[in-house]
C-alpha cells in the first residue's frame, strides 16, 4: 500500500424491513440518535408530498389511503432526490424503502453511483396477528415525529411530547383496520420477497421485533454496531 493513501470511508447504508406496524420507524429514530445515521422514509416523504399538494403528493394520496403501494416511478424519483442531499453523505437508515425488488435494484444503482451499497438490511420479524393493534394505537407528535402507542408506548404527561413538549398530537388517515389488512396483504405479496433478496448477496440480519421496544433497540444495537465493526 502507498504510503499517505487513505482508504475512503465508506458510508454505511442499512435498510429496515418489515410489514406496517413492525416498528420500524420507532427504531430508526433511534439508531438516529445512537449511530448518527440518517433515517429515510419514504412514507414521512410521501405524506409530506401529499400535505405540499405536489404532482407526485395528488397522485400518491388515494393509492396511500387504500393501503396499495404507489408507483415505483414515483417513489424512487422522491427517494433518489433526498439521497442526493448533503446530510445523507454519511449513511442512512431506509425505514419502508425499498419495497418491491424493482425499488431494491433502482437502490443498488443509485448507491453504486456514488460509490455506496447496503451494508446491511435487518428483518424485523412479527406475527401479523398483533399489527392490527399496534397500527390502531400508533400516534405521532405533530411538533417533532416521535411515535407514540396508546397502549405500548404514552408519554409520562397525557396529551404531551416527551421530547418537544408540544400538544399537538396526530393519527394516520391510512391507520386503521381495514387499511391494515390490505398493507399486510402488499408487504406480503410485494415487499417480503426482499428478506430473500438481501439473505442472497449475506447482508441480511433477522431481529425477534415481538419483544418490547426497549428490548427490540438492545438487540438492533447489537446487530448494527457488529456491522459498523
Ligand atoms: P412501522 O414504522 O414499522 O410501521 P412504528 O415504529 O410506527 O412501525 O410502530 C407502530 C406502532 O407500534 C407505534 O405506535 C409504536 O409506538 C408501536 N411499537 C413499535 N415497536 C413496538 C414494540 N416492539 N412493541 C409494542 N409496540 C411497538
Ligand atoms: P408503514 O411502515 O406503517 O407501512 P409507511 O409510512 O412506510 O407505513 O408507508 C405508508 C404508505 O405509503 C404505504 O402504505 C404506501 O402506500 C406508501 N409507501 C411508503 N413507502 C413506499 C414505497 N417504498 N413504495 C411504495 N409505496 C410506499
Ligand atoms: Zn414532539
């Protein structure tokens, strides 16, 4: 090796998988916080679209409400857009993308552009059976997008944010029963296909996500910082 050469680092990329209600977007701000990475959905994304009224938003809205997955185009036109920005240099944490093997590829493409790929992508795995419930309680801070569940996760002051402060708390028009059904009926036909996809090229991890939430972090924790080693 020359002398005075550095090896660049690389950016460590890692996807979340898992049906709606797994968890996660809870773990991803987590992993945030804890490893510094960037977290990327494309369902905070695409409401956002939806809530500015752009094209991508007025087409995504019914299909998002009807449980459906919108288009590949548009999904990977939004995703490639925010990884292009300067604060996803350093990695990130794909919470709900890719979701079909055409999103996977357009991925790998994208990241091998820029000299990247996926150091890992971890399952978080469930039983179906207990996502009804924690979609139907899911609630979310409406000051900074800490989740919250009526159930398995409340603030310690009623009404309040933990983290803001603030009082303005909102539900999902997607999160409800019969919405759920037909997510879990997508992630299935659609999405689930890529644990094998991942488990082929040996970046795969599996997390037991059944457990608590503070469980569940401890274990993601011990995958993650064995990847980054
Ligand atoms: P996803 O992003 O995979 O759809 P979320 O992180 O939004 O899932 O979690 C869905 C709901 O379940 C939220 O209300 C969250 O507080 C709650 N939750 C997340 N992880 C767990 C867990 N391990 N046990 C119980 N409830 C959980
Ligand atoms: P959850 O994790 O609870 O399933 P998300 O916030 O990730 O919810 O996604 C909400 C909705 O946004 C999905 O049901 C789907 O309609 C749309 N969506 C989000 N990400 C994608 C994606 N990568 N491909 C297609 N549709 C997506
Ligand atoms: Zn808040």
């Amino acid at each position: 090796m020359m002398d005075g050469v550095k090896i660049p680092q690389t950016a460590a990329n890692l996807v979340l998988l898992g049906p709606p209600g797994a968890g996660k977007g809870t773990q991803a701000r987590m992993l945030e916080e804890t490893f510094g990475l960037v977290q990327l959905s494309t369902g905070d994304l695409l409401r956002a679209a939806v809530a500015a009224g752009t094209e991508a938003g007025r087409a995504a809205k019914a299909v998002m409400e009807a449980g459906d997955l919108v288009s590949d185009e548009i999904v990977i036109a939004i995703l490639r857009d925010r990884l292009a920005e300067a604060d996803c240099a350093s990695g990130v944490i794909l919470d709900g993308f890719p979701r079909t093997t055409v999103q996977a590829e357009a991925l790998d493409g994208l990241l091998a552009d820029i000299g990247q790929d996926i150091r890992a992508a971890i399952s978080l795995e469930v039983d179906d059976s207990a996502m009804v419930t924690r979609i139907s309680g899911r609630y979310t801070c409406g000051g900074c997008g800490e989740g919250y569940h009526d159930s398995f996760k409340t603030s310690a002051v009623e009404g309040k944010c933990d983290k803001c402060g603030g009082s303005e708390m909102k539900r999902r028009a997607d999160d409800n029963a019969e919405t759920v059904t037909q997510r879990l009926v997508a992630y299935h036909a659609q999405t689930a296909p890529l644990i094998s996809y991942y488990d082929a090229r040996g970046v795969l991890a599996r997390v037991d996500a059944m457990a608590p939430i503070g469980d569940v972090a401890k274990e993601l924790n011990a995958v993650v910082t064995a990847t980054l080693a």
